[in-house]
C-alpha cells in the first residue's frame, strides 16, 4: 500500500524472520559465531536464549544456512510439545528418512544411531536445533539428553543446540535436569538493540527494501529515538511500530514519520509510556530549571576546588546543591 508512496521494493518491516534483513549485531555475531564453532567442533550441548522479540528464530534460520553451506545435516523442531516417541519421529523424518518402525521407539533410535555413525564416519556432522525449547516438558529436556549418549569414545555424533526464552535458563536450573545442565559446553544470550543499534537497524531494513538515501528522511533521528523508548530495543516491535508508522504516514501523505505518529501508534498498540513522555510529564517546567540550576551550581563548585579557588568544601555542602 505505502511503497510506491515511498519508493520501496518490498515492505521493510515485516515481522516474519527473513534472513535477508539479518542485523548482525556485534552481540549476535558473537553469539552466531560461536554456535557454528560449537557444532563444526562437535562440543555437544549448546543453549541461546533472549527474550521475546530479540531475533532467536531468525538467528536460527541464519544458523542452518550457514551450517548447511558446511556440509551439516540438520533436524528442526519447532513444536517441543510433543511426546518422547514423536520427537524421535520428526527427528528421523527432518534427517529425510522413513521410520522404519515408527511405533517401535528402540528401533527409532538404533535408526538414528545407525544413520549418525554413517555420517560420522564419512567426516560429516549432524545437528538438532530446538526452537521454543522453554516450553519443552521435564521429560522431554532429559530425552534429549539421551540422545548426546549415542556417542563414539572421541566425539558426540549428535550436536544439540536449544533455543529459548529465559525461562529456559531457570528450567536448566531444576534438579531434575542437573545432568543436562553439566553436560552444556556453550551459552549465549540475546539482549535488545541500543539506541544507536536500533538507529542502523531501521536505516538498514529501509536501505534494504530500496529507500537508499532517503531513509534518513523517512525516519528522522528524533523519531527513532521515540521508537527506541517504546520498543525497548525488541526487534519485534520496532518492526511493528514502524509497520505502522509507514502506514500513518502514508495515509496523511506525509514522506516523513513524525513522534506524533509514533506516539499514537503506540497508544493504539497499547504499548507502555515512553520513558521520554513520562520524564516531561513528571517533572513540570519549573522544577526542570530548578534542577538545571543546582546540578549547574554542583559543577561550578567542583570545578573552582579543581582550580584551587577555595578550600574544597565539605562533602554536605555538595550534597545540598542536587535537590
């Protein structure tokens, strides 16, 4: 609806995960890096956790490309709400295999065992990737533990990467899964975008969708700054808040976004204040001078004690300048 009005070549901020808008920060870059280490090395258990929003599923398509471009046979579960069995089922059927006894689950598993060993031996690796993986039952985290037990006497045959929300972390810290928790060789965590990240983040998205030089006027600096506060730096919802911006915007035929729309896109979204608007509206105009003048008032203090103007004043007369 908005792009030709733009000048886009496809919609910039769509919330499905395409890895043509990966935005590696230096954070997920580690993080990413470290897991096609962990797996390539064959380390066995490996966990990535963030909140939600942070980018985990898409970090995961990135990761199965990369480890594809390698050579690595992969498995991906994205519904962990399923039973021992059925697990071993998707496992083999994601691998390209047919179960050969699909109700047998000690044949399900000499099957894997078998087709592990073949790839082992040929100097190949084989990974499972758990998206969703906090909602993974008790029973399910130490089946999967399990399967790091088909092994040879050098190397794990199955590389096991879980991801998840934090939740995920706190389960891990069940007695129950002690065992599961020793046996994890990697950890990494995403974190939201900074201010400054989620700056490039949405110039990149709109460079990458054909605004080129013009995405700076799109999304001026302010009003990125108003998106930073309301989204928290979560991926997820700057694309949302900008989807919606682009299409204000647009239905007032203005090329550029405004804080005004963004502040009423996130009311619609019902997001909370952000911490901009909650600082003017806590602290009327009178105060604010106030405040200016005795923080002023503090470093004038400071600054003639550095000079060796007076004696340097006691701790409580600096104290008393801050109100």
């Amino acid at each position: 609806m908005y792009k030709n009005f733009f000048g886009l070549t496809r919609s910039p901020f769509d919330i499905s995960p395409d890895p043509y808008f990966l935005f590696p920060t230096p954070r997920h870059n580690e993080a990413l890096a470290s897991i096609v280490h962990g797996v390539l090395r064959r380390k066995g258990f490996m966990v990535l956790t963030g909140e939600v929003g942070t980018g985990k599923t898409l970090m995961v398509r990135c990761l199965m490309e990369l480890l594809r471009m390698r050579g690595v046979a992969s498995a991906n579960v994205f519904n962990p709400g399923l039973r021992s069995r059925e697990f071993l089922l998707y496992i083999i059927g994601d691998l390209g295999m047919k179960a050969a006894s699909p109700d047998n689950k000690g044949s399900l598993l000499l099957q894997l065992y078998s087709y592990l060993i073949a790839r082992q031996r040929a100097n190949q690796t084989t990974v499972l990737i758990v998206d969703e993986a906090h909602k993974m039952s008790i029973e399910l985290l130490e089946e999967t533990r399990l399967l790091t037990n088909l092994e040879t006497a050098q190397q794990k045959l199955l590389q096991i990467v879980l991801v998840g929300q934090p939740e995920l972390d706190q389960k891990m810290d069940s007695p129950e899964l002690r065992q599961l928790k020793q046996r994890i060789t990697l950890r990494c965590q995403l974190q939201p975008l900074q201010e400054a990240e989620t700056r490039a983040y949405i110039l990149r998205r709109l460079q990458r969708s054909g605004a080129n030089s013009q995405a700076p006027m799109i999304f001026p600096v302010p009003v990125i700054s108003a998106v930073h506060n309301y989204s928290q730096g979560i991926p997820r919802l700057i694309n949302t808040i900008c989807e919606n911006a682009l299409i204000a915007a647009y239905a007032r035929q203005s090329k550029t976004v405004s804080e005004d729309m963004i502040d009423e896109v996130a009311k619609d979204l019902r997001l909370p204040v952000s911490s901009r608007a909650l600082a003017v509206d806590s602290v009327t105009a009178t105060n604010q001078q106030k405040l200016v003048k005795s923080l002023q008032e503090c470093v004038d203090v400071l600054d003639r004690v550095a000079r060796g103007s007076f004696a340097q004043p006691r701790k409580s007369e600096i104290e008393t300048k801050v109100v």
